[in-house]
C-alpha cells in the first residue's frame, strides 16, 4: 500500500470481494447502476474518438484503463465494446475475483493488483482512463487524480464518478442507501470524504486536464431504476480531456 492507497478502504473491500458478480448481494446498487453508466461512457467516448456508438466493438484499437476495478463489473463490459483494457485495484482479492470472472466468460482482462502510482512508474498510458466511485475512497485525492492524469495520453478522455458532499447526499447516499433501505453495507461511505463537482473539478483542472462535461444520475423511485439527470447533489460524474 503506496502513496494515494488507504489501506483501510482496501481491507473493507477485500472483505467482500466475494460477492462483486451476486447481482443479489452487497454490490447490487452497482449492478443496478451499471447500465446508465455504461450507456453514458460509450456515447461520449464514441463521439470523442469519432466511432459509431452503435457497432458491436466500436473501440478496436483502443486501450482503457479501469483504475480501483474491484470485480471488473465495468472492466468486463469495456472488453466487449473493443477496448485493450487493464483493469487495477489496489486489492489482491479484489483482482483474484476479477480474474476468475473473465476466465469463465473468456474475456482477455490485463488485471493487476497495482496502484496508479505504479503504474505511472512503469511508463504505462492509456486512450481512456475509468475512474469510477474511487476518489471517495483514497487517502489523498490530489496526488491520486495527478497520477491517473499522467496515467492519460494526450488527447485522451477519463471519466470520474463519485459523490457530492450534501445534506441531501448524507440523506440518500449515506443513511438511506446504509441505514433503512440496505442497500450498502454499513460503512460502505464516509459522507466526510464525499466531493463536491467544483471541487473535484478544480482539482483536475490543476492535473492539466480540461472539463467537457459534468452528469447527474439520479435514482427514479418509480421505476426504481437509475437515469441521467441534470441534478448533481448526489451522484454525478465528470468527463474531461488531456
């Protein structure tokens, strides 16, 4: 454990490393919300990189990289739409669980049970870096976005998704998804840790990177299933350019 990495947030994932693939068990909302990410990644990657969104493996010749990948929930779908992805995470049970996943659905996953900052040391770089529900988790957000902008290459995109830091965030995200519906183990979160877009985006302006988009995803109750919104005081994501 090095530089960004928080040991404790690892242990608490490891923990559960088991149950990434349940679409029953304690990663469920991800599963839930994999759909509405996954669509808004394609599309704007497509239009980024000028490919057609709608053909079967639209990056061919593309390389991705999905940094605190957990299970591969996203790693494994990116693979499908043609990306060379390398999947990381700082957990080695995390990986292990990764990597008997995509065995058994015959996907090629270059995992590793790395940090970002290792990566940065190998002289690695990528088309498109994911950076999903992980910047809440580190221990020092600026030095992890610095090694994960030099961890883009010029011209490359990166996604990153996380929490803003509201009373209403602490409402849903923290003792709604934790405390009454069950959603996340109890934990899961710590709202002190959440973000807010300005900040965040301050952040990575200092990396170098320029800001193309800031999405909301908001949870619909009545059809109980996630969609892009224009609210960000929960979950957002941001998209910017190297």
């Amino acid at each position: 454990m090095t530089g960004s990495v928080d040991a404790a947030e690892v242990a608490k994932f490891s923990a559960i490393a088991a149950e990434w693939w349940d679409p029953a068990g304690k990663f469920a909302p991800l599963h839930k919300f994999n759909p509405v990410r996954l669509a808004f990644i394609r599309a704007e990657a497509a239009a980024h990189f000028g490919r057609d969104a709608r053909s079967l493996r639209p990056f061919e010749g593309l390389t991705l990289l999905d940094i605190g990948c957990g299970g591969g929930l996203l790693s494994e779908p990116m693979a499908r739409l043609g990306f060379a992805v390398t999947g990381a995470d700082a957990s080695e049970r995390n990986i292990g669980t990764a990597r008997a996943h995509a065995a058994q659905t015959g996907l090629e996953i270059d995992y590793r049970a790395t940090t970002a900052e290792a990566l940065v040391a190998e002289g690695l770089s990528f088309d498109v870096v994911l950076n999903m529900e992980v910047v809440e988790h580190v221990a020092d957000v600026g030095a992890y976005l610095g090694a994960c902008t030099s961890l883009l290459k010029p011209g490359g995109l990166t996604f990153v998704a996380t929490l803003n830091k509201t009373l209403k965030s602490l409402a849903l995200a923290k003792i709604g998804a934790e405390y009454v519906l069950n959603w996340l183990p109890r934990g899961t979160h710590d709202w002190n840790r959440f973000i807010p877009p300005a900040q965040l985006e301050a952040s990575l302006e200092e990396t170098g990177l320029t800001l193309l988009k800031r999405q909301g995803v908001s949870f619909d109750p009545l059809a109980w299933d996630w969609r892009l919104s224009s609210d960000v005081d929960v979950n957002y994501m941001l998209v910017a350019r190297r």
